[in-house]
C-alpha cells in the first residue's frame, strides 16, 4: 500500500513538471532584437475620429469675447462658478454641429486635420484662432491572461499595445504573446488583428498603436487551460485524496 501511495505521488509530480513548464523563447518579447540595433519609427499612425467619439474643442484667440460665440459652456458664471465647457458628440453621419458654423465632418480625420479644418472655416470669423482637440472617450480593454484585466483611460492621442498591457500589468506567464489578438471597430464592423510581440516586427503591425474601444486579447497557454480543466474538477478530486488518505492511515494504524 505504501509503494502505490508513493507510486501516486511521484507520477502527480511528473504531471505538475510538464504541465508547468515553459521553454524561454514563450515568453520573452523581441527576442530578434540585437544589442545596440536602431529601430527607425516608420509608423506613421494618427487617431482618426470615429462615430459616437466625445470630442472636445476649444477656441482661444487674442479677443476672447471675439471666440466666446464658438465655444460652448453649460451653467453661467454666477457666484463665481466656472461653466462647463460642453463636449461635442460625433453623430451616426461623422459630423459634429459646430457654433455658428453648423455641421462639420470630422469622421475619419486626425486631431490635426480636424484642427486645419476648423481654422479655415473660421477665417472669417477669428483672426489667428487656437484651436485645442482632445478626444474624451480614449478607453483601451485588455483581457486575458494579464494581472489586471479591465478597461483603461488613456491620456494622450495614441497608446501601444505594449503600453497597454503595461497599463493592466503585464502579460501572466501563462499567457501566448506570439498570438496577441486585437479586435477593432469599424462602423460596426469588428476587425481582428494579431501580433507576434516575441519579434521586433510586431511594431510594423498595424494593431501596434491602438485606437479607441480597441480590445486586446491574451490567450491562455496549455498550462493555463490544463489547470483551469483541474480547477473544475478540483473539488472531486479533493474529496478523492481525502478518502485515499483516510483508507491510507486506517490501514497502516491497523498494521
């Protein structure tokens, strides 16, 4: 009885070995990368504006009552409370109604060629007009086998895959970073793309900067499944260990 105990244990060890471990090139990035290489950034990318995206612009000029007519606040200035500057929405045909200058497509186009844009409609109104353009609704999700699966803010204009998954902590080590899936919206249109982030060309890939509401995606290794499959079952097979056990001690007590 004790050498089938033993035999037992040995063989769950094994299993616990092969499914635990993990060769060095699985999860390494860029592992095509030489000391001391230059990349040169060739990516050209530049968010492009999309419908239902919250946008906010603000004009300024020397003359502030001159730009005042083109922006847009919500409240007054009563009692010394500042008004909210209200935020533009762009609708299911890529336009935003803009102050005084009515409709304006602004679907498909960058920051900066929103800003072009508005300052040659607003030529004759203003003279050198500051345009400010920020995308309020620039939210990134990262799933998977990542610490902190979730949906994130982001700050700025653009973001990378990379930056992403650092936002959510960093790939666990049971997740696949030779298959990272990216799903993209389009009109309604979902568009999948996937990155090899253990070679240097992942950042050619055109999923590398991200664009709002992108979605990444970290599958699970076999280890992680296999354990995931234990999981269900752990229960049963507590229950099991127990009852050996218990057989195990009454037997040799007897003996």
């Amino acid at each position: 009885m004790q050498k089938k105990l033993y035999k037992g244990v040995l063989v769950a060890s094994m299993l616990l070995l092969i499914f635990s471990c993990a060769s060095k090139g699985d999860v390494i990035y860029f592992q095509d990368a030489a000391n001391f290489e230059t990349l040169v950034e060739n990516n050209t990318f530049q968010p492009k504006f999309k419908i239902d995206d919250v946008v906010s612009i603000h004009v300024s000029t020397l003359n502030p009552e001159a730009s005042l007519p083109f922006n847009l606040y919500r409240g007054s200035a009563e009692g010394g409370v500042r008004p909210e500057q209200v935020d533009y929405i762009v609708d299911n045909e890529g336009e935003i109604d803009f102050p005084v200058i009515g409709k304006v497509k602004v679907e498909g186009l960058s920051p900066e060629e929103v800003r072009i844009l508005l300052r040659e409609k607003l030529a004759g109104y203003l003279t050198d007009p500051i345009i400010n353009i920020r995308l309020r609704n620039f939210t990134i999700t990262v799933l998977g086998e990542v610490r902190r699966p979730g949906t994130y803010q982001v700050n700025g204009e653009r973001i990378t895959v990379l930056e992403a998954l650092g936002l959510a902590g960093d790939m666990s080590i049971k997740g696949i970073r030779d298959n990272v899936l990216v799903i993209r919206d389009f009109d309604g249109t979902k568009v999948h793309h996937r990155i090899d982030l253990t070679t240097k060309n992942a950042m050619k890939s055109p999923a590398y900067y991200l664009t709002q509401n992108d979605v990444v995606y970290v599958e699970p290794n076999r280890s992680a499944v296999t354990a995931s499959n234990l999981d269900n079952r752990a229960s049963i097979a507590v229950s099991i260990i127990s009852v050996l056990i218990t057989s195990t001690v009454v037997l040799l007590t007897r003996n």
